[in-house]
C-alpha cells in the first residue's frame, strides 16, 4: 500500500490550524511542574507555515576535508546563509509576527552583541514595527551597521551584553514597548525549532546534533525538536570556557551567574536563562566547553576547507567535533554554522594564530 508522505508542508498546514486553538502557556511539552510555559512542537510547525517565505531554507552540505580531520561524516547546516546571516531572524520573525497592531505600533526594545539585534530589526522592518536595539559599547561593526541599515535605533550602553540588558529592561519600562529578550521567550524559541525540522528533513540518519549557547534558544529549540522528530539523535551544546554560564547554570541544575569574556559575541553571557535552561534539562545528551582558540581554529577549517565565513559562534560546533574527535569519529554528525557575521578584525584573528 502506498503511504501518504510527511513533509513539512502538511505537517505545518495540520499545525497552524491546531496552534490558533491552543491556549496560551498550554502547548505540548510544558508540564505543570516546569515554572516557564513552553513551546511545544505544534507552536514549532506553527512557526514553520508562518515564517515560510520569509526566511531561507538554508542548505546542508558535507566536505571532503572536514570529514578527515574528525573521522565523523559531518552535515553542516548553513545558517551563516540565513537572512540576516545568523539563525536568530526565525525566532524574532515568529515573535513579531504574533504580536498585537497595538504592541506593534508602541514598539520593541530588545538588548543584543548583534545577531538577535539583526534579527529583530529585521523582523521589525518585516511587520512596520517600532524598534531600539541597545548594543554593548564597542559592537561588532559589521552588526551594528546591519542593524542600523534595517531601520533600527541603535543605543550604545555598557560594556557588556547583562549591562545592555540591564539597560534595554530600563528603556521598555519608561515607553511602555515590547522587551524583546533573547532567550526567555517561548515565540523566539519556536521560531527557531523550525531550522531544526529543516535539519532533520534535509539530513536523516543523523547520529547527534551539535548546537552553540549563548542564551539558549538554539539549544532549547533543537532538544525540542530532536525529542519530537528524531528522538534517537543525541543533542550536544557548547558554549566556550571563557563565558561558561549557560553551561555551568544547565551541569549545577540551577541558574548561575559566570565572567563573560569569550571573543565569540553570540556565546558571550553571563548568566543562564530560565526558560532555556528549563527546556535544555532532561533533554540534552551532554553540555561541553571550548576554548575560544578552539573556536578559531575551527573558523579557519571553515575557511580553508568549507568555503564558509563563519562568526566564532558559528564555529563553536565545529570546534566541539574537531576537539572530541574520539566522541564523534565514525558517527553521522549534524553541526549548525549559526552565523557568519564575523567583522575583518576577527577574522584577521583567526587566520594570525
Ligand atoms: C551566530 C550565533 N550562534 C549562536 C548563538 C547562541 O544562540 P542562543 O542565544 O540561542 O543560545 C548566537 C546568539 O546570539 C549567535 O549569534
């Protein structure tokens, strides 16, 4: 007999008529003991038909040279390609685009080094909505400009991503906009599920998943997934050692406060983040750290043997396979280059080591 085949398509028509029924905190996957509302997999598809159109169905592509220095089969999913150059416009698109004309027309303040700031002011521009980004002094240049180029205020405030958070907290109270968080946020969380269900559509049999943390939404979001679609697929997260909170809130099992001094903006915070902490626990395979060195190198094999620029965010991945060949060698191994905004001087730094 001939089966009716599943694609994404009819798994996100079936999903948006279901998610509009929902009620609000109620989705599959929160449970009554978990504080946070989560999203579920039917808010993930949901995203998947909002978002369609809007966002690029980035490419899989595996490489000769990067299977030879891990011993792995390796699937790198290309999100340095998405709009914006960086996964996080999925998650701010869907955000803004269930908000109320109302809150749209009041506006959105959210606090970013750069990619979610991208992200949102891009979204922003998508949906007519108000929008100030506050940066951490001293931004990526080549962020700060994207964001300024979609039509966002930019602020300049402190020197670091919990100072601009701080600050962006203060600056949505006095107007009365949205807070636009990067992590805490179960919108932003679902948008960015729907790279994970194009990963394992475009690259089935994959043995583990490995995903880079700053605040967590990717790593949420991809343990999510993974569980609903693909539950044999181990879900790794890294994070680099020079700004360990996220991993070290998810090994002490509660939110903790860390230095946050690692090179690779979209790693770099300094506390864990409820919500995704919540979703990454009982759920993820493993959490691991990798010096920022490390991830340079693994810029400069995406360099040299991919063809890809890719931000140290988006290297982390790749540098947790390269520094744990003995875990991943002879394994199908699916690693998310999240983002390739990387400025001149970083890459210079790369390729000086
Ligand atoms: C390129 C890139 N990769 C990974 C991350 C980490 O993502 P998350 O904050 O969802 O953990 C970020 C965050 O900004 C990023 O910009």
């Amino acid at each position: 007999m001939c089966r009716p085949r599943v694609t994404l398509e009819g798994m996100t028509a079936t999903a948006a008529r279901t998610a509009v029924t929902a009620s609000p905190g109620a989705s599959p996957g929160s449970t009554q003991t978990r504080p946070w509302p989560e999203p579920g997999i039917v808010d993930v598809l949901a995203a998947a038909s909002r978002l369609a159109g809007l966002v690029e169905r980035t490419p899989v592509e595996s490489y000769a040279e990067l299977d030879r220095v891990t011993g792995a089969s390796v699937l790198v999913k290309h999100e340095n390609l998405q709009r914006t150059g960086a996964f996080k416009a999925r998650g701010a698109l869907n955000l803004l685009l269930t908000l109320d004309e109302a809150v749209r027309r009041t506006g959105v303040v959210a606090y970013s080094t750069g990619n979610h700031a991208q992200g949102v002011a891009y979204a922003a521009r998508h949906t007519g909505t108000r929008c100030t980004i506050v940066m951490p002094q001293g931004p990526n240049p080549v962020k700060e400009r994207a964001v300024r180029d979609l039509g966002a205020e930019v602020v300049l405030h402190g020197a670091t991503f919990d100072d601009a958070r701080v600050y962006a907290e203060q600056l949505a109270g006095r107007s009365g906009a949205r807070l636009v968080g990067a992590a805490n946020e179960p919108a932003i969380v679902a948008g960015v599920g729907t790279l994970y269900l194009e990963t394992f559509l475009q690259a089935p049999g994959l043995d583990v998943l490995v995903v880079p943390v700053g605040g967590g939404s990717g790593a949420a979001a991809a343990a999510l997934v993974a569980a609903a679609v693909a539950p044999g697929v181990e879900v790794v997260a890294v994070q680099s050692a020079a700004s360990p909170a996220a991993h070290d809130s998810f090994h002490a099992g509660e939110l903790v406060a860390r230095p946050n001094a690692s090179l690779a903006e979209g790693l770099a915070t300094g506390t864990g983040f409820a919500l995704t902490q919540q979703m990454m626990r009982g759920r993820l395979t493993d959490f691991v750290l990798v010096t920022d060195e490390e991830i340079a190198d693994a810029q400069r094999l995406y360099l040299t043997a991919a063809h890809t620029v890719a931000e140290g965010a988006g290297a982390a991945a790749l540098a947790a396979v390269v520094g744990q060949r003995e875990r991943y060698a002879g394994r199908r191994v699916g690693v998310i280059c999240t983002g390739g905004n990387a400025s001149a001087a970083e890459l210079r730094r790369c390729l000086d080591v």
